[in-house]
C-alpha cells in the first residue's frame, strides 16, 4: 500500500529548539530547514540592529550557516536560542571588527551607518521617524553598548543570558549596560528630533 | 538639561537601582532605598526619566514590522556545500590514535635469544673498537644485565652500529628514552581501543574508562591540580566532576610487582629498564555520550601532557555523582542532553 506522502511528512510543531538542534545535528535535513525558519527572523533583527540595513541579509545567512555547522557544540547548557544570540552577536562583532581594521575606509558619503533621524529607504522596513532616530543613534554607538542595549531592550535577554552572549561577568553587563544607557541619552539629544 | 553628570556619581550599586527603575523592575523593598537616592540627589530624577524615554524607543524597535525573509534555501545550500569540503575539524579520528613510535619488545621468555644476540654484537663492537682505538673502561654501574654481558661491559654503553663504543649515552638522554620507551609498553599492554563512535556507546552503557599515563609524578600533579581548578572550562560538552569513592579507585588499583621491566629499543638496539606505571588518582569526567565530546576530553587530557587511552571495562561501573549535578535539575527538560559518567584513571611513571 502506497502511503500518501501528508501522512509521513514531519511535523515540528511541538518539538523543542533544542531536541530539533540535536536531530540537526545528526544530519536531518528537515530539521534544519525548520531551526532556519524558526530563528531566521530573530536572527535577521539582531543582525539589522547590529550592523545595519546594508549588510544584515548577508551576516544573517553567515550567522545560521554557522549555526548549523556548529551544532554539535551546542551542550544544551543554555537555552538554544541564547546560543544562536551569542553566535549571531560573534560573528557581527567579528564583521564590524573587520570592517574597522579594513584600508577602505568608509567616508561621510560612504559610510553605511545611516545618520541620526535619516530613514533607511532601501531597508525595507516601515517605521516611523522617533524609531528611525534610535536606530540612527544605535548605530553612532561604540560596537559593545550597541551590542548589550540590542539584545536587552530588543530582543529581551535576562542579565544571565546577556553575560553568556557577550561573554562577560553580570557586574560587567550592569555597568556596560548603564554606560551604554547614558551615551545612547547624549548622541540622541545631540540631534534632536526636527521640528514640523 | 544637564549633562547626565548626576549618573557620573553613582555607585555600581546605585547604577544597578537606577536600571532596574528605568526598566520598570524596582523590587517594592528597593523602593524605599531609590527614593532616598533621588531625594540625595537634585537632578537625578529628570536624568532617569531622560533614560527611561531613550529605553522605551529602543525597546520599541522590537515591534517594527521588518521584511520577510527566506533564507532556508540559501543556507542550507551553503551548509551542504561546506559538508562536501568539510572546514577542518577541531579534532579528526585519527589524532585519536597514539603516535607512531618505534616498536618495542618486552622482556619475556624471549629475553635469552635477544640478549645473546646483543652479546654478539657487544662482543663484535668491542673487538672492533679496541683494534681501532684502545679498550674501553668498564662502567661502574653497569645496569641489571651486567651480569649477562661479556667483560662487564653495559650493552648500553655501545653503539648498536658496532662502530666505537657508544658516544656515551647520557643518562638524561637514557631516562628520557626509557620514558619514551615506557609509555610506548603501557600503551602496547592495554586492551584494544575503540573508535570514538564505540566509546560514545560504551560510555553510555557505562563500560567507558579512560586511562592516562603522566610520564612524572610533576606533570599528574599538575594535570590533577588542572582537573580541581576547572580544566572544564574548556568545553560545554564534558565536566570533570571529582575524584572518585575509594572503591571505584581500588578496582583500578594493580597489585604491586616491583620486578624490573626490560625493553628492547629498536630503534638504538639497547635493553634499558623502564619504569613502571603506578595509580596516581581516578577522576569522575561526565561526558556527553558523543564522538567530539569524548574527543574534546581526550584532546584536553592530552594537552596536560597525559598519555591517554580508551578502554572497555567488562561490567558497568557505578561512578558516584555528587549532589551538585542536580543543579541542572532547575532547567527546562528541553534544555537536558544526555550525559554519562566514565572515570578516568590517572598513573605516572614511577622513577
């Protein structure tokens, strides 16, 4: 008897992030494509936020490529998805690092950092233009407190998960996140919103 | 508007009062410390509320309506394609394999044959160095064979060549090959070693034992000191637990036999007396039941300067598991991987 193919298709729907990793791991085809389309959106949005509208499709595919090929290092000791935050975090940090050390440098026209209150028209992305002035002000921040406000206020992490991310102890993470806090305050007020 | 300077002030404790207000998280107790805080400090409040307004448009990015994306395809064709020229790997199966190293024959019932072939070519070295260049001055403490060689000469004192008495094999230079030699004998002697993908089974019906061999009291005490002070730090995928119950020790414990081990080194054509290995401690490692993992260890192990081998134990052995593993009890079951005990027996040569 033939067996309709609905009948053996998989279904993810109540299977954990992490018991998918593991089946990922083991080289299911499948699973894979179903860890990509649980954590390609937040994948992407942390990325946007780290390095900007210009380059996020790209760091976002490296980042879930990464992902995938370093499965098998996933212990199961944190949740997954702080994993693939501090995965997706290391490789845009490593990217902008890069970027930084690089011989070209990127002049005021150049310069893919949108400026402060400017919109992204080719980002694709509808916001209104107090929102386009944080993001403009995220992106003026150094790397590291851009890094901490994202995954805190964005994303959401508890304190413990930020640590792990970015690999520093809690009382690092309480006194980067409050600097980051303060300069994010200055460069804001720095370009005030323009008036009607 | 102030310049922020009144958060400039602050202690980390005070810092930490602030975030959690800017983050709508004050606990009630710390209300009454926070509103002391501002009442001490003119200002400070508007500052808090200037970064309360900034952490609330951040935190509004999080609902903005971003684009679709797809990129299933893309990766996964990506991920297949590295698969066909893998990057290399952290560990491949064949460093699991110890270094090739010369051949060694252990003394045995074989020892007579060898040491009248060695008496031969003493006999014939010695003729041809005393023609050519004057006899040889007997050693003073010629080793355990002296006794078995003609003239009271050391078979070690020779160049197994046959071309002038040896270039006098220093002692360090002796000792050093005798430890080579040694570790070479205890990796010879022990039972067959399974592959990765056999260990990762074996331990998971726990019949894994991993043993090592320090080659000096120095490198396992500093290799213990290593596993007490966190060498697991290294990796998510295994722990070092403790050492383990007295009993579990004792099973790994050989009765002791003090006869001295001869070998044969091929390689120089001597006989040396090689130390024996002797239990120093058993550790409790708790590994996932995974092919890297165990190689992780493994790799790990061996960075501290240990021989290491994996074995099969004939029966189970029941490790102790102290209470501290259960703190992984408070996560979710989702989060849990599989993870097994082996013990790992540490020796050191014994000079």
């Amino acid at each position: 008897m033939q067996v309709p193919s609905q009948a053996v298709a998989k279904t993810f729907d109540n299977i954990p992030d992490e018991t998918l990793a593991q089946q990922a791991a083991r080289g299911d085809r499948e699973a894979a494509t179903e860890i990509i389309k649980r954590i390609e959106r937040p994948v992407f949005s942390l990325c946007l936020n780290l390095v900007g509208p210009h380059e996020a499709r790209d760091l976002a595919q490296d980042a879930l490529v990464r992902v995938l090929t370093k499965l098998d290092s996933f212990s199961g000791r944190s949740k997954f998805r702080t994993w693939v935050y501090r995965v997706t975090t290391n490789e845009c940090l490593s990217h902008l690092r890069r970027r930084s050390r690089s011989p070209v440098q990127y002049g005021l026209e150049t310069d893919p950092r949108p400026q402060i209150g400017e919109p992204n028209p080719d980002s694709g992305i509808q916001m209104d233009e107090s929102l386009s002035r944080v993001r403009g002000a995220l992106m003026n921040l150094p790397d590291d407190q851009r890094a901490i406000l994202v995954l805190r206020d964005v994303r959401g992490l508890e304190y413990e998960q930020l640590s792990e991310v970015l690999e520093i102890p809690i009382g690092t993470v309480r006194s980067r996140l409050f600097r980051a806090r303060k300069a994010l305050v200055k460069l804001l007020e720095q370009h005030p919103p323009e008036a009607d | 508007m102030s310049d922020l300077t009144n958060l400039d002030t602050l202690t980390p404790e005070q810092e930490s009062l602030v975030l959690d207000a800017i983050e709508g998280q004050l606990r009630p107790e710390r209300r009454p410390e926070f509103e002391r805080l501002l009442d001490g400090c003119p200002g400070l409040e508007q500052d808090i509320a200037r970064l309360t307004e900034s952490r609330n448009l951040i935190a509004a990015l999080a609902s903005v309506n971003e684009p679709e994306v797809d990129f299933a395809a893309p990766v996964l064709e990506r991920v297949e394609s590295l698969a066909v020229e893998p990057e290399t790997p952290i560990l491949h199966l064949q460093h699991m394999d110890p270094p090739a190293r010369p051949r060694l024959q252990i003394s045995s019932t074989r020892v007579r044959t060898l040491a009248a072939a060695a008496a031969v070519l003493i006999i014939a070295a010695l003729s041809f160095s005393f023609l050519k260049s004057g006899p040889v001055k007997p050693k003073t403490n010629p080793g355990p064979d002296i006794a078995a060689a003609p003239d009271g000469i050391a078979p070690d004192a020779l160049d197994p060549s046959g071309q002038a008495p040896a270039p006098e094999l220093a002692q360090a230079e002796r000792e050093l090959r005798s430890v080579e030699l040694a570790q070479t004998h205890w990796t010879q002697t022990r039972n067959a070693e399974p592959t990765l993908a056999e260990a990762a089974a074996l331990l998971s019906s726990g019949r894994l034992v991993i043993r090592t061999l320090a080659p000096s009291r120095d490198i396992a005490r500093a290799g213990v000191d290593a596993l007490k002070t966190g060498l697991d730090a290294q990796s998510t995928a295994w722990e070092i637990v403790s050492p383990s119950a007295r009993a579990i020790a004792a099973r790994f414990d050989q009765p002791e036999d003090t006869a001295p081990i001869m070998a044969m080194d091929e390689q120089t054509g001597l006989r040396l007396e090689i130390p024996r290995a002797r239990l120093i401690d058993v550790w409790t490692a708790r590994v996932e039941p995974d092919a890297s993992a165990i190689a992780s260890l493994v790799h790990s192990l061996r960075e501290l300067g240990f021989t290491v081998r994996l074995e099969a134990l004939p029966e189970p052995v029941e490790l102790d598991d102290p209470l501290e593993n259960a703190l992984w009890w408070d996560q979710s079951p989702a989060t849990w991987q599989p993870i097994e005990s082996a013990p790992i027996v540490i020796e050191t040569l014994d000079r």
